[in-house]
C-alpha cells in the first residue's frame, strides 16, 4: 500500500522540491513525520519571515520553492509576505496543515475555516482536496501552476488525517509528469512589431523585473545598442534587469502618473518589456502618455496585460519574444545614447553618515556580481544612482511594498547561490518586521551581510507626509533600539559603525567571513 505521505514525498522529491521552508504547529507534523534525509528543513521563527526566505530562495533559482505553514494563523501572519511574492510572479507552493476532516466542521481550535478562501486573491490557485486521495494530485497541480506563465504562489490546505490513508489508484503517473510551456509570438507579429519600432523617430525602453527573471538581461541590452535606444528600469522595481552601468541606462522611473509622462516626454513610442504598465505609487495624476506617444507592452501575464491603462500588448514568453525581436530588426542609424554621469563620490562629513556616502562605500568594496536586497525605502532612488549592478540577478526588493522582505530574502537568496555575496541594506523601520530571520541565518551559517541604515526614523512616511502635506503626524519615529544587541541575541555578529573608517573596516572583516554579520550604521535622513 502507498500512502498519501509516500507519494506525496516521491512526487516532491520528482519536482525538485526538497527544501521546505517553515515552521510547524501541531497540524503539520503528521506531514512533516520521518522526515526524509535527502530533503532539507529551514526552520524560520514566524510565518512571514519563512515565505520571505522561500521568496528569495525561488527568485534566486528561478524555480518553485516549498513552503510549510500552520493552519490559518500561520497563513494569516504570512499573508504580506505572500503579497511581495504574488507581484513579483514568484513560484511557491504554500502548503498548510488542517485539522483532522472530522473536526473542521464543528470548528474545532486550529481548523482552517472556508481554507481555500483564506489566501485569495494572492495566490494562482488554492484548494482543499475533497478528499485524501486527491491529495497527491493536488501537490502535483499546484507544482505545475505555480511554474506555468505567470510564475506565482499557490495554496494547499491538508488535513493532517489524510497522510496515512491510501493513495488511490494511478497516483504512481504523478511523480514523472513534467509540463512545457511554449510561449513564443508569431513571425507575424514579431515583424509588425519590428516594424513599429524601426519606423519610431525616438523609442524608448522600459524593463521590469520579468526580463531579469527570465535571464534575459543581456538579450535587453543588445536589443537596445541595436536600435539606440535609451532604457528606463520600470517604477518600483523589484528587480534589476538592465546593467547601470551601461550607457544607455537611464535609471529607476519615479512611481508617479505625471512624472512618469514628463520624463518620457519626446518619444513617439515606449516598449515596455516584462512589466506592469505602470506600477503608480504616489497620487500624481496627469496623462498617462506624454502628447504624440505610443506604447507597446510585452507581457508575461495576460492580467496586467489587461488591467493596463493605456497601449497595445503581447502576452508571450518575455525572453524568446526579445530574442526574435533582435533577430528581426535591423541596426539603427541613430547615435546611441550618451552614458549618464555618474554622481561624484559622496565626501567625509562630520556626523552620522550619509546615504550617499554609505552606497559609495558598499560599491567600492563589494564584488562586482555581489547581489543586493534592498529595504532602505526612502533611499532606493540614492542606491540606484550609486550601485553598479551589472550582473544577472543582481538586485531584489519587496514588488508589493510590504515590509519586513529584505532580511528573510537576503538568507533565501544567499541560500540559493552561496558563490555570490547577498548584501542586505535594511532601514531601521523595516527591519523589525523580518527580524527573526537572524537566528535562521545563524543557525543554518548562511553568510549574508545586513546592513542597518539606522536614522530613527521611518523616512519613507517622513517624505510622503510632505508629499501630502500633513504635519503633526503620530508613529513615525524609531529611537532606541540596539540592533547589535539584537544580532547578538540571535547568534549574528554585529558590528556598529559611525564614520567611514568604521564603516569601511566593518565591511572588510564581513566580506572576509564565511558567517552572516550585521552592521548598523548611523545615518542620517535623507
């Protein structure tokens, strides 16, 4: 006889999906009981710090990754992780334990009323099987959607009654299943669109995060030499898909309506590619395009493709689709781009130090393929003139803006490629939400780098109750808390620094170390 527990291994074992991220309650251990030694448990202290991890974890592999979480108030304290990961179109399959079949129905404590319901609408999919033997086929389908274009979360409730009950019949055909996807656009439509873009006067190009998810970066950037055109990363980038340091980069779009069309302003057409069209922020309304532009979006998922306010789009696999583009046009006349200057390196103040200054430092001293996991809200437009990130995967921050993804991201991310140096840059206020994964990044010796931007403040709401024009504004301030102490606790060493000489010798003795290190740095706001 198999059970459901067997195959519900060997199909998870088939898959690649033999890291679990979580962390139990008693509805989960039936499950989790003879734990395979071939599969690897990541404890994580609460549930949004686990999705955190695992976020980064499949971001950084590209494929799904496994996450455990108890019942409903585990998925209830995970659910803004679950939003950063539904906009950034990461694959998870998000399992969470049930009571026992018996017992849902009269509510008992830790039943998972109406389960399915419960993490709607930021998953793909979700269910609760009917019954045991639909179990195995609900893993196996949640694997498979989480993976289809677009990539995203999905949901399994299980009752912890039904992993010692037979499996039915035929679930032995599950394990080996493999779905492909072709998502290639038609030469037809390939060629009108290298039409449309060999007879715009000016184009312009905008990259969002599902170009560099699809490896496509260097596809994007001969695309652009081709045709000369300059390239903007799409506002509020959760990822980086475009190197700064190349000369046709023109940096990160501000998050607003009208600013967006004004920077745009003199381009008759604007290819978007692998990005919502647009992810506004800021209430700035206005036109959505500047007088005499079109625009022409390249979608990975057909939803934004059809929420969007404005243009033409295709819905297509994000790197094929530029890579039959390049092959279709033909090399432009026009001058290319000249390179932005870089700003000047940000000079020795007394006193707590500047953003600018501490971005100047960290590029200096970091590898050129370090990847960066940002958090520091109020300064991502500082670190995005400063970083040179110019390899793939370079950059990851929180696609819905929650808080609390940079700290359990950095351990996901490190975790998945331990040959790079993951540097988080974590404020102050942000970093209390995902602060528990510390210990996981102790526990587990996983060598990622934090780094405190402490100003006492939460200097993103300091900049928007201007932008709002409201004063006398309650809870916006963070003083008094010692994040080294914090790490210490944790089993983190921990480092302070409050000049550029500390600063600078707190990131030689990190990057030496093969353990995870925070530093806190004084800084001042913005």
């Amino acid at each position: 006889m198999t059970t459901v527990h067997e195959a519900s291994y060997e199909i998870l074992r088939s898959q690649g999906l033999t890291t679990f991220f979580g962390n139990p309650g008693s509805n989960e251990l039936p499950f989790l009981k003879n734990f395979p030694s071939d599969f690897r448990y990541v404890l994580g202290l609460q549930e949004a710090v686990v999705v955190g991890m695992a976020d980064g974890f499949a971001q950084a592999t590209g494929r799904p990754a496994f996450v455990n979480l108890h019942s409903a108030a585990g998925t209830g304290n995970a659910m803004g992780a679950l939003a950063n990961a539904c906009n950034s179109h990461t694959p998870l399959v998000v399992t969470a334990g049930q009571q026992v079949r018996s017992m849902v129905g009269v509510e008992a404590l830790l039943a998972n009323v109406d389960a399915a319901n419960l993490p709607r609408p930021l998953v793909k999919w979700s269910c609760e099987p009917a019954c045991a033997e639909e179990v195995p086929l609900a893993l196996s389908r949640a694997i498979h959607t989480a993976s289809a274009p677009a990539m995203g979360p999905v949901y399994v409730s299980i009752p912890y009654d039904d992993w010692s009950k037979e499996a039915g019949p035929g679930v032995e055909h599950l394990a080996s299943r493999r779905v492909q996807h072709a998502g290639s656009p038609s030469a037809n439509t390939l060629a009108k669109l290298a039409a449309r873009l060999e007879r715009a006067i000016n184009p312009v190009m905008i990259v969002g995060p599902d170009v560099d998810a699809c490896s496509a970066n260097d596809t994007a950037v001969a695309l652009a030499e081709k045709l000369r055109m300059p390239v903007w990363m799409a506002p509020s980038a959760p990822r980086c898909s475009f190197p700064t340091t190349q000369r046709c980069f023109r940096g990160l779009l501000p998050a607003g309506i009208a600013s967006i069309s004004r920077l745009l302003d003199g381009h008759d057409l604007i290819l978007v590619v692998g990005a919502p069209v647009f992810r506004y922020h800021q209430y700035e309304p206005g036109d959505y395009l500047p007088a005499g532009a079109e625009l022409v979006a390249i979608f990975c998922d057909a939803q934004e493709a059809a929420r969007a306010p404005m243009g033409d789009a295709i819905v297509a696999d994000i790197g094929e689709t530029l890579e039959g583009l390049l092959r279709e046009v033909h090399q432009s006349s026009r001058p290319i781009p000249a390179a932005i200057k870089r700003p000047e390196f940000a000079p020795e103040e007394p006193g707590p130090l500047r953003p600018e200054r501490v971005f100047d430092l960290i590029d200096e001293m970091a590898p050129r393929d370090a990847i960066y996991v940002n958090e520091s809200t109020s300064t991502t437009n500082l670190l995005w003139q400063r970083l040179r990130m110019a390899e793939q995967g370079s950059y990851f921050f929180a696609a819905a803006g929650g808080l609390g993804f940079a700290l359990p991201a950095a351990v996901g991310v490190q975790m998945a490629k331990p040959d790079r140096r993951v540097i988080g840059i974590i404020g102050d206020g942000s970093a209390n939400f995902g602060i528990t994964a510390l210990w996981t990044a102790a526990q587990y010796n996983i060598p990622s780098i934090f780094i405190i931007m402490k100003n006492g403040t939460y200097g993103a709401l300091r900049w928007f109750a201007g932008v709002l024009e409201v004063e006398n504004v309650p809870g916006l301030d963070v003083p008094g808390i010692d994040f080294c102490a914090i790490a210490e606790g944790y089993g983190v060493q921990a480092l302070r620094a409050d000049s550029s000489e500390s600063l600078t010798k707190a990131l030689s003795r990190a990057l030496a170390s093969n353990k995870p290190t925070l530093i806190e740095v004084e800084t001042r706001a913005p």
